[in-house]
C-alpha cells in the first residue's frame, strides 16, 4: 500500500517522476516505398473536355488541381461548387440544370462564360475574378 501526502504539491497533474521507471521506446522509420493511402488518380486538363464534363469528374480535376498547388483556393471553390437549379445566360435567358446530375456531361465553358459576363454586367468583381481564374484554369 501506498501512502501518498494531502498537502497541495501546486498542480494536480504533477508526476512523480521518481517511480516511473524510463522505457526508451523504439522509434519507427517508414520505409521508402510506402504510398499515400488516398491518391486522386492524376488527369491532365489538357485532355478533358471541358465542354462535356460530368460534375464529379470536374471536382475531382480541381481537387487534384488544388492539391498539386495547380489552382488556388478561390478557383478550386468556383470549380467544385454545386450547379444551381436554374441560371441566367449571358442573353438574359433562363437556363434550367435541374436535369444536370453528378454524372451526365455538361458544357461547363459555356457556363462559366456566361457567369462570367453576368458578373461584370452586375460589377461583382470577386465573382468574376473567381471566374476569370476558373476560364484560365480550363483554358489552360
């Protein structure tokens, strides 16, 4: 049995150091050929078709974009948001996406476009710089 003393040592969370006997654990070294456990299988934008693209494989482009340092954040969120419902064309022309899923191709050059002309025929201009980033990107 053990006879441990009442009076304040100045902190609950002191150790004894005294009695833990010091164990040198052994230090783990990892060996040259391991892999990341999650790689996004690499695509170059060049080869896509940006003008027949599902939004999944867009977002997956931007996120590998993103992740090699390719694009910065602001692009990367213009890129991987969600389609609206519906959206306005650079004519003025309601445009319904609500048959646009995850993966069926959409014209997405067009769309950033027209987003584009859109937001500096409003004056957003944080919207179009995110866009004019997004068209380089896929221009690119």
């Amino acid at each position: 049995m053990e006879i441990t003393s009442v009076n304040w040592a100045g902190s609950l969370l002191q150790q004894d150091l005294t009695r833990t006997p010091k164990i040198e654990r052994p230090g783990f070294e990892l060996p040259s050929d391991v892999r990341a456990t999650f790689e996004v299988p690499e695509t170059r934008s060049a080869q896509v078709d940006f003008r027949a693209i599902s939004p999944r494989d867009l977002r997956d482009i931007a996120l590998q974009s993103f992740n090699n340092g390719t694009i910065d954040l602001d692009t990367y969120r213009v890129l991987a948001q969600e389609l609206p419902m519906h959206s306005v064309d650079a004519t003025g022309r309601v445009i319904d996406l609500s048959s646009v899923s995850e993966n069926s191709p959409f014209d997405f050059q067009s769309f950033y476009h027209d987003q584009l002309q859109m937001a500096l025929a409003v004056g957003d201009e944080g919207r179009a710089a995110g866009l004019t980033s997004a068209l380089n990107f896929i221009a690119a």
